[in-house]
C-alpha cells in the first residue's frame, strides 16, 4: 500500500529551484568528437584481413630497407663462382637445419666421389695425411650434406653393376678447389693472410701425369685413370679401381719435391721477381672469405648473375615501392585539380577536357611505355621515363573520379549559400567541395599502387624497361634473369615472385581495407 | 531513326575520332625515331637505302603522315616489315600471327566464362555464409597474383614435377601443320590454364557483385509472393538482369585478353600477336611496330564501343544518352 502525497498540500517552504544557479546552455560533449579520419580508423582497425595485410606490407618494406644495411658488404659483389646457387646461411644451417646451401641430385659413382672427395682434400692440408670420406662428414668444408641412397642396377648386356648415388651436395662447398694464377706479390699477401688469420687458402698442387686425368680441374687431387674412376695405385705402377664405401681411403696424387714436400706454387711465366707468375690451388671458399671479408651466407642465395638475391629483391622492392608511390602521389594531384577544373566549371570547359581524357584514355598502356622508354631512356634513363610515362596517363580515372563527386555536390545548397556569402570559385572548389573527395581520393590512390607494382613488373619482364644495373634492379627484370633457367635454380623464381604476388595480394587488402573504412556503404561491392 | 540508331552513330564517329587522334600521335612518336639500316653487304644497304628514300622515309614528318594514310585507303598498305620478315607487308605479318592468340585466349574463355560464373552464383546464392566467404577470399588472391605467376607454377608443377604437358606451346611443324590439331590444343593447355585463374576469378566476382544486387530488389520480393520458389525466382528474373552487365564484360575482357597476355604468350613462346610487338621493338621494325600500334589501339577502342552498345541492346531500361 503506497503512502499517498497531495502534491498541492505540500507547504511552500519546503520547495525550492533545482536549477537556480547553473546554466543551462549546451553542455560540452564528455567523449571527444569523431572526425572523419578517426571514424575511418575505427572502421579500418576493425578489418582483419586488412590490418593482416598492413603488417605484412610494413614486414616487406622493413625487409627492403633492413637488409641492404644488413649486407652492405655484399653490395656490387658478383661472383661468378657462386651464381644461381640456393639459399645458404651458416647460422640457420647449424640451429635449424635449413638454408644449408644444400641441392639433392642423383650422381654417378665417378661424380659423386669428386665431390665428396673435396671435404677430404680440404682436410688434408699439406698432403700429410689422407682420411676416408666418413671421417670428414660433418666437417666445414665436406659439400656432402646427406647420402640419401645408393642404387645398384645391373646392365643386360654388357653385365656391368654401376652405381647411382642420390644425394644432397652444399652448392657453395661444391665448388671445390680452382686453379689461379697470382703474382708473386699476391701469393705473398695470401700466404700472409692465411698464416695470420690461419683461415687455409692455398693447397697443394696436383701432379701432372697419367694419373691426373683433367690438368685444368683443380678437384681431382687424387689418383684417377683416364676415364675420372678413383684409383689405387701399386709399385709396379698397376692401376685397381677403387669402388665406394664408407671408409674409401684416396690416394693423393700431389706434386711433391725430391723431398717428398708437396709444392703449393709453380713458375708460370714472367721474368723479373717482380713480375712473376706463380700457379696456385685454392679453396673457393676460403678464398671468398679472403677476397670480400665475409663467407657466402645467402638467405635466398644468389641470383642469375652471382649477386646476392636478398639484396637484389630488397633493392627491386624499393625500386617498385618508389614508382609506386611517386606515380601514385604525382597522379593524385594532377588528376584532383583536372577533375576539380572539370567538374566544378563543366560546360565547354569539361566538354573539351572530357574528350582530351577521353581519347588518351583509349591510348593502349603498353604503347604509351614503349614509345616513352624508345624516346626518353638514353636521355634521362629508364627510371625517369617510366614515371613520366605513367603520369602521362595515370591520371585520368582519379580525374573521373574526382569530376563525378564535383558534379555530385556542386548543385548542394550549401555551395549555393557560400556562393552567396561571397566565397570565390578557388575557395568553394577546395574549402567546400574538395573536402568530400577526398576519401574516394585516397581509396583509389591506395589501389594505384598495386596496379603500378604489376605493371611495372610486367614491362621489365618483356624488357620493354630495363631496369638492371648493379645497384638497381626491379622484381621484373630478376624474373626475366631467371625465366630461362629457373626449372634448374627454382629459387631464382619462387622468391622473386612470392614476394610481388604477396605485396600485390597485400596492397590489394589494404586498398580494399581503405574504401570499407572512408565509404562503409560500398561495403563488400568490389569494383 | 530510332534513340539507339543516333547514339550507334554517336559513339561510333566519336570512336573514329579518338582512332585518328592516337593514330596521328602514335604515327609521329614512331616516325620522330632515327631509323637504323638493317645489317648487310653495301649492295643491300644501298638497295635498301633506295627503297625508303622510294617510300618517303626521308620526307618531313607531316609529308610521310600523308603517304601512310593514302597508303592505307588506296592500297591498305600499312607499311613493310624490314626486320622480322624482310619486305613483308606489315599487314600480312600481323595477321600471320593473329590466330594463335585468338585461338588460346578463346580457349581460356571457353575454360574462364562458366566455372567463373557459376562460381560467381553460388557466392552470391550463398552470401555471407562461410561458403561465400571462402570463394570470396580465394577469388581476392587469385586477382591479385600476376598472371605470370601463374604461368610459372602450371610450368612447374604441370611440366617440371609432373611432366604432363610441353614447356612451351609446339611450334606449327609440331603440330601436324595446323593450329587446330590436337597436339597443338594439348601444347596449349598451360597457357590457357595460366591465363584462366585470372579470368576465373574476376568474373566470380563480377557476377557476385551483380547478383547480389539484383537478389535484393523488390521486383524478387514480388516474384516470391507470387509464389516462385527461390531457385525459379533466382534463375527466372535475379540472374537475368544481373547478366546485363556480364555478358559485355566477357566480350571486352576476351578482347582486353587478347591485348594484354603478351607476358603468357613470351613466356610460353606462342607465335601470336604479343610476341610480334616485343620482337618489332627489339628489332626496331617500325612499321611492324606502328601496325601493332594500331592494332590494339583498335581493339581497346572496340571493347569499349562493344560494352556500351550491348547494354542499350540487352536491357530496354537503359536508355544511354537520355537525359
């Protein structure tokens, strides 16, 4: 039962203003104001994919600017030796297990041995003391990274067993040992540096006789008969082949002096001591490490030309990104001010304007960069006309885009009522009108990028633009190195093209991330 | 003369406007260029030299201009090929080239058109649903890679691992002499394949993006309260308006195909239009050159003549020009 009150009864006294002091005009808002911007961010941020797609663009660019600090020794470095040869990094080799440099190919027995044999020469510095191929597994300089299988197959007709060795060989330690030819003074540098840092460079000569079956290969330094077959040799001078197995012990087959020394250089020509030629025997690997001061520790390995591909593919993407960006940018101020112009006077100037559009729109793309590249590469080089010739046509969709919203708002009576207040035309046009442009503007600015990455990758594959120096190269031109010989060096390609399919599959997300957030209502409509 | 009758004749003399106006710019930027004399023995040159001195090579620009076009109209003469095929009429040596692209770009539309379309339905059919997200996301991919990726991975996979098809499309003596023998269209399978993941995947999402559209209209509203089931309703009325806008953009992609799989064609050496226009640069045959200008030129300006007609034609709404 509720206790009644006569509202009228209630004595004079005891009311009293609620609000006799405080002022009643707008209170201020206690959130702060969502600007348009901000609001977009909100939306934006609420985008998965497209802040997945950020970050990965952030990771790439990272990459394009992080790793030329990180390699700048390997800058210009082009090594013929060590071109096309697959991802190697000692450190992830040891922890773990990849990028070991390592290619699996089926060998026959004469091969496989040669190269096996490396790791065992390495070893064996001063022709002392010859191990078996098992001793030297796992040793630095052993190519051999795993013997994954031996076959032994047996011929019809002629009764013969052969045997087929599938196995993974570290590209790089394959290399093995090359002949060279130094001056005096340079073997005396590398003697020095070897005795000093006690990095072993120089190796015993190979004796030249019968048993040395090719004197211009530096590899065979032990005992092989005409046909490359490991042999063992007796007093008598009776060859016996040797056939693999685990613990084959080679013969060496050094030149040696009466002493029985064996002999690290030979006169190869020249008459003064100073001018003297010295035949030398060197371990590439080391010998790397001599001349550039680092050993070859290529993540994605090398490229077509023995640069190092990591360093190419960061200088493409900076490349790209640079077009991209600066067409993008260049594009947008020209196309905002010609469909500024356009839309908002319209008449005979957008009639006459819109035709002039309208016929370089029809301007077959490809033609444009051709005939650019044709007249302008010799005199302001490739990078330069390859922007002109983009900004030349690039413009005109954000132009269109720009004239629709003019024509759009320009009628509103908002206009109309700054028309009257005395607002001239550049005012209108940029303070009232452009404002509401500006999110279509940076939407399409967004998508240029990847349109621009594509092609320009495109026009350096068809090397209509060519792009490759030593300090520049684009990710086009790097697939065009390797599209003749990519099905031998997969590498060559695969990291190339991850890389500009994942920035275009990234720019794309982060385009479409952009139109969602400053135009919610185009949601899900893709165009 | 009816509405359309005056807009076809609209569109076409503004087409053969924008025509001539690139075709002047194009002819002058080619002709500006200093022209090289093929290698040879001093006969040949000299010869050689007498003949374009003949052809008016050497005349001022806006004279040479002149002779190409009464060239053209008298004897559709487009000029000669002096670096491909030595004294080829250029005419001849596009043409010469014309059916292998056609034929592998049809190819990969015959491919393309009704997995992207029915893919395209069924996202739409099942929008927001995880089926359509999925086409939607894989569709998102397959956009942006670049199409010589994947003619990269079909040469991988389908000819490095598998061995199942040729590296390279057969060259015509391959192939029984003719480009429309089966071993030609095996050869040919990788680059249609490479060029249809594309074109898959952007008519999904044209055709989702248009069905969409027309499944939220009132006119379907309508259509099931007279009772049509969702499947008639769909099919009957939704799917036929939304293929207004998707028939033309198959024709003109087809023909922005055959303009722009110049990559496809080098990498997989099909002796079609797009290698012609890289040798022409790479030889400085200018002529050939200027023919391949024209050439797609012709066809971009024919793609977007071909969208805006057929949409006056298939849908009556349309009333293009009226305003």
């Amino acid at each position: 039962m509720k206790h009644q009150i006569d509202l009228n009864a209630i004595p004079k006294e005891k009311l009293r203003f609620a609000q006799l002091d405080a002022k009643l005009s707008d209170t201020k808002f206690e959130d702060k104001p969502i600007g348009y911007f901000h609001d977009a961010w909100i939306r934006f941020r609420k985008n998965r994919a497209s802040v997945a797609a950020t970050v990965i663009i952030i990771l790439i660019v990272l990459f394009a600017f992080v790793v030329p600090i990180f390699t700048r020794n390997h800058m210009g470095v082009m090594d013929t030796y060590y071109a096309k040869k697959g991802p190697r990094h000692t450190w992830l080799k040891e922890t773990l297990g990849i990028a070991d440099g390592g290619v699996t190919g089926s060998y026959s027995e004469m091969d496989f041995v040669r190269y096996a044999a490396i790791g065992v020469g390495a070893e064996d510095k001063d022709g002392s003391s010859v191990q078996s191929i098992k001793d030297t597994m796992g040793t630095l300089y052993q190519p051999l990274n795993e013997l994954i299988k031996v076959e032994e197959s047996v011929n019809k007709l002629s009764k013969k067993t052969t045997m087929r060795f599938t196995a993974e060989f570290d590209n790089y330690l394959q290399v093995g040992f090359i002949y060279k030819m130094v001056t005096q003074q340079e073997y005396q540098k590398i003697l020095d540096y070897q005795n000093e840092t006690g990095l072993q460079i120089l190796y015993p000569l190979i004796e030249n006789n019968e048993w040395n079956p090719d004197p211009t290969d530096a590899n065979y330094w032990y005992k092989c008969d005409k046909k490359f077959n490991a042999v063992t040799v007796n007093e008598k001078g009776k060859a016996t082949k040797l056939n693999y197995s685990d613990d084959l012990v080679l013969e060496d087959n050094y030149m040696r002096d009466e002493n029985g020394e064996v002999k690290f250089w030979q006169y190869a020509g020249g008459g003064t001591f100073d001018t003297a030629h010295y035949k030398i025997r060197i371990l590439y690997y080391n010998y790397y490490y001599y001349l550039h001061d680092f050993f070859p520790d290529y993540i994605f390995g090398t490229d077509a030309q023995g640069y190092d591909l990591a360093l190419r593919m960061a200088q493409g993407i900076q490349l790209s990104l640079l077009v991209a960006v600066a067409v993008s940018a260049i594009n947008m101020v020209i196309g905002a001010i010609y469909g500024a112009i356009e839309g908002y006077y319209g008449g005979a100037a957008d009639l006459i304007m819109e035709r002039v559009s309208d016929v370089l729109s029809y301007v077959p793309f490809i033609i444009v960069m051709t005939l650019f590249q044709m007249h302008l590469a010799a005199k302001v080089g490739p990078i330069v006309s390859l922007l002109l010739g983009y900004v030349s046509i690039g413009w005109i969709g954000m132009a269109y885009r720009v004239r629709t919203q003019f024509y759009r708002f320009k009628t509103q009576e908002y206009v109309l009522a700054a028309h009257t207040l005395g607002a001239n035309d550049w005012r209108i046009i940029w303070k009232h009108i452009f404002p509401n442009a500006i999110g279509t503007i940076i939407t399409s600015s967004a998508l240029t990028i990847p349109g621009v990455i594509n092609s320009e990758s495109m026009l350096s594959y068809l090397g209509i633009v060519k792009l490759g120096t030593a300090s520049t190269t684009s990710l086009g031109t790097l697939l065009a190195d390797a599209s003749s010989i990519w099905t031998s060096y997969p590498h060559l390609m695969i990291f190339p093209a991850m890389v500009l399919s994942l920035l275009m599959i990234c720019f794309n997300l982060f385009g479409n991330g952009l139109r969602d957030a400053f135009n919610p209502s185009l949601r899900g409509v893709d165009d | 003369m009816g509405y359309m009758g005056k807009y076809v004749i609209k569109r076409l003399i503004l087409m053969l406007f924008t025509f001539f106006c690139i075709v002047t710019m194009c002819f002058m930027l080619v002709r500006a260029l200093p022209r090289e004399l093929p290698q040879g023995t001093a006969s040949q040159v000299e010869q050689i030299k007498a003949r374009w001195e003949a052809l008016g090579y050497n005349k001022p620009l806006l004279e040479q201009y002149v002779i190409y076009w009464k060239n053209i109209i008298t004897k559709w003469d487009f000029g000669t090929s002096w670096g491909i095929a030595f004294r080829k009429p250029a005419w001849d040596v596009l043409t010469g080239r014309l059916l292998p692209t056609v034929l592998v770009n049809a190819y990969s539309m015959v491919v393309a058109v009704p997995i992207g379309i029915l893919l395209g339905i069924y996202a739409a059919i099942k929008k927001n649903k995880w089926q359509d997200s999925f086409i939607s996301t894989v569709v998102m991919l397959f956009i942006s890679v670049p199409s010589y990726v994947y003619a990269f991975l079909v040469q991988y996979f389908l000819y490095f691992k598998l061995g199942w098809l040729p590296l390279n499309v057969y060259a015509l003596a391959d192939a029984d002499n003719s480009w429309v023998s089966w071993k030609m269209i095996y050869s040919m399978i990788a680059p249609v394949l490479a060029l249809s993941f594309g074109e898959i995947a952007g008519l999904c999402r044209f055709t989702r993006a248009e069905l969409t559209e027309s499944l939220t209209q009132d006119y379907m509203l309508l259509a099931r309260t007279k009772g049509l089931t969702r499947a008639q309703a769909t099919s009957r009325h939704a799917l036929k308006v939304a293929m207004v806008p998707i028939l033309p953009s198959i024709l003109s992609s087809f023909l922005g195909l055959i303009g722009g799989s110049m990559i496809i064609e080098q990498i997989f050496s099909i002796p079609g239009v797009g290698t012609l226009y890289i040798r022409s640069i790479n030889l400085l045959d200018y002529d050939v050159f200027m023919m391949d200008c024209v050439f797609y030129t012709f066809i971009g300006l024919l793609a977007g003549i071909i969208t805006d007609l057929s949409y006056g034609f298939l849908d009556p709404r349309i009333r293009m020009g009226a305003r």
